[in-house]
C-alpha cells in the first residue's frame, strides 16, 4: 500500500488547508468521504474534453447513469474542473507548466488530506509528433526539455532547483500493451519534449515573433529525433518531477495531431481532430479497466 507523499512540514502547522484553485477545503469538505476511492488521477489540457473522459469512463466501468452529465466538483472555481466516476478522477490542467504545476500541488495534497493510497496519474492529451503519422499515440518513456535532457528547472528563492523527471517503465509497457490490444490505431513508446512555449519554444516559424530560418528549424527537429524524441507538449515534465516526488507511478499519453518535420499548423478537419484526440482516452480507458479487473474491483 502506497501513500501519496506530501514533504512539506508547514502544512502541520496549518488550521485549515485551502484549496484555493480547486475550491476545495479541509474544513469545508469531508475530503476522505469524496476521495478516498480515488486510485487512478487522469488530467487534460481541456476541461470539455475531462468532462467526456468521465463520461466515458463512467460507460467503461459500468457505473449507474452513465449517460447523465457529471457534476463538476470545482464548479465553485472557472481555474480548472474537476470530475469523478467511481475511483477515477478526471481533471482539467489548462495549457503548460505554470497551469498544471498549480493543480498538481493542490492535486497532491487533496489526495493525501484524502488518504488515499496506490494512486495512478496518468495525462491525456494531445502533441506534435515528430516523424509520426498524425493520430500515432505516444507512450512517453522519458520527459525530457528543449535541450533534451531528463531534468525539470525551476526557480525556488531565486535560485535553480533540479528534479528528474523518469517514469515509470513498468506503466509504459502496460499501456503499450493495452495499446497492442486494441489494436485501432498506432502506439509507440518515445520520448517526450516539454516546452514553456507553443511557438518559438517547439521551433515553430508560425508565432508573431520568430529569429530562426525553417533550416534551423528542421536541424533542430531531427537532433531532437535521434535524441529519441517522439512528440512535443508543454506539460510532462513538471507531471512526470512532482509524481515522482510524491512517490506516485505516473504516465504522459498524447495523440499527435500532426508531423512536425511536414509543417506547424494544425490541417485536418475538426472532425479528423476530434477522432484523435479520443484515443488516449480510449486506450487510457481500457488500462484502467484491466487495472481494476485485476484487483477484483470490476
């Protein structure tokens, strides 16, 4: 049995633990009554998209009313959403570092106010792939930064404070597994490039500002290509270092919709994008299924 590791001691000195950006509370909220279940945390960029993955993961596990909408339990906050179906927690991140390491921490903490324990966190979403046919799934074997390397800096107290950022191998390879077994669309295993920017940051030529020639650019792509780098996002790392130290097993799944190494715009219909970005949940679905169905839970 695993709990989640909260290493803060000013949190013992504390009267009531707020948790602002979730409108959550110790003492406005029987934390372990509405969380104590909880075995698997799945976060996503948008708060529609988490709110259909409850959906769905509701449908999957068989629970009662389905089909009805969930209740968002954040609906006190328009920072983040938040749903549940059953031991699944279904959570909005917002785009990028600053926005999912601010949930994250409120995350980690309502989780262990919660006890709860043997937790999975998993992120579905979307990226760019590189050298991918778009709709690829992307398992990420490593969070890696703009220069490649396995490390989360953040400034703490105005100085540089580095965290690694490995995840689990054993979870990659059950996803891969699980994606093997559905077998509708392509999963590979890869690195993972996190980005503090959606333009210049991914070698983008398409921002309003940009100091690199599509030369540059594509030099660029391929040394992060033989570095193993399989897809680019703006959120695995800061996932993937505060998982790590909560002793969590953590995992980043994404669906790419589009090659980077062919352009920097997104091309393909809403539709064709919408199909796309149902596979990470899909495939993050069915794991969740068989994790469950191996404990005797389902």
């Amino acid at each position: 049995m695993v709990c989640v590791f909260v290493d803060n001691p000013h949190l013992d000195t504390l009267d009531e633990d707020v948790l602002y950006h979730l409108a959550l509370g110790t003492s406005t909220h029987d934390l372990p009554a509405m969380f104590g279940d909880v075995k698997f945390v799945c976060v996503g960029g948008s708060s529609r998209r988490m709110k259909a993955f409850a959906r769905f993961m509701a449908a999957e596990l068989g629970l009662p009313d389905a089909e009805a909408d969930p209740p968002n339990i954040c609906a006190g906050t328009d920072r983040y959403a938040m749903y549940k179906a059953g031991p699944v927690l279904s959570v909005s991140h917002g785009i990028g570092v600053p926005s999912i390491c601010v949930v994250l921490h409120e995350l980690l903490k309502l989780l262990h106010h919660a006890r709860c324990t043997d937790v999975t966190v998993i992120r579905i979403g979307t990226s760019g792939g590189i050298g991918l046919e778009p709709g690829t799934v992307v398992v990420t074997q490593q969070a890696v930064d703009g220069a490649f390397q396995p490390r989360f800096e953040q400034m703490i107290l105005g100085r540089p404070v580095v965290r690694g950022t490995e995840l689990d191998g054993g979870l990659v390879a059950e996803l891969l597994l699980c994606g093997r077994e559905l077998s509708q669309f392509e999963t590979v295993a890869g690195n993972t490039m996190c980005t503090m920017d959606f333009y210049e940051g991914q070698a983008r030529l398409d921002g309003a500002f940009c100091c690199f020639s599509e030369r540059d650019k594509q030099e660029y792509l391929a040394r992060a290509y033989e570095a193993g780098v399989r897809n680019i996002e703006m959120e695995a790392l800061v996932l993937a270092a505060m998982c790590k130290l909560g002793g969590l097993q953590a995992a980043v799944v994404c669906v790419t919709l589009l090659d980077r190494l062919q352009g920097d715009q997104l091309s393909g219909s809403h539709e064709l994008l919408e199909s796309f970005q149902q596979r990470p949940q899909r495939l993050v679905g069915l794991f969740i299924r068989k994790r469950l169905q191996a404990s005797g839970s389902v």
